[in-house]
C-alpha cells in the first residue's frame, strides 16, 4: 500500500490496476508527504532483512509499526 501511495504521489494515477479504488488512493495518499511514504517502505525493507537475520519477529512489527507515518492534520479520508 505504501509503495502505491508513493507512485499515486510521484507519478499520478496511471499506475493503478483497481481503477475502482482510485479515488479513495487518491484521496488517501494526498495526507502523506513523499518523504514520509520513502521513509516508511524503507522501515518495511528494512524489517524484511531483519526477519530474515532471525530477529524478534515481534520486536521488529513494533518498531515498524512505531515508525508508520502520521496523517497530516486537516486530511481525513471516507471509507468507502
């Protein structure tokens, strides 16, 4: 998901397979910076390698999910 609100922020929304969702990618994406989205997918790669060096699986998930961005203030997004 994070690697799409990337593309959706960098690239626009010609990279979209669910075009049924792309409003709300759109809308949802438009609460996070581009170096917020970069930071996070690297907090996710960097989990990755370190599942794969037997770290505390749980450990690991925290501290990924610490690091998650938070959504600007004044966005917020309606479900659909």
């Amino acid at each position: 998901m994070a690697k799409l609100v990337y593309q959706l922020g960098s690239v626009g929304s010609d990279t979209i397979t669910n075009i049924d969702l792309e409003a709300t990618l759109i809308e949802w994406a438009r609460g996070f910076s581009l170096a917020q989205i970069r930071a996070f997918i690297n907090g996710i790669q960097a989990a990755g390698e370190q599942l794969r060096e037997n770290a505390n699986p749980r450990l690991v998930l925290e501290v990924l999910m610490l690091s998650m961005p938070r959504r600007e203030e004044g966005v917020s997004v309606k479900h659909a």
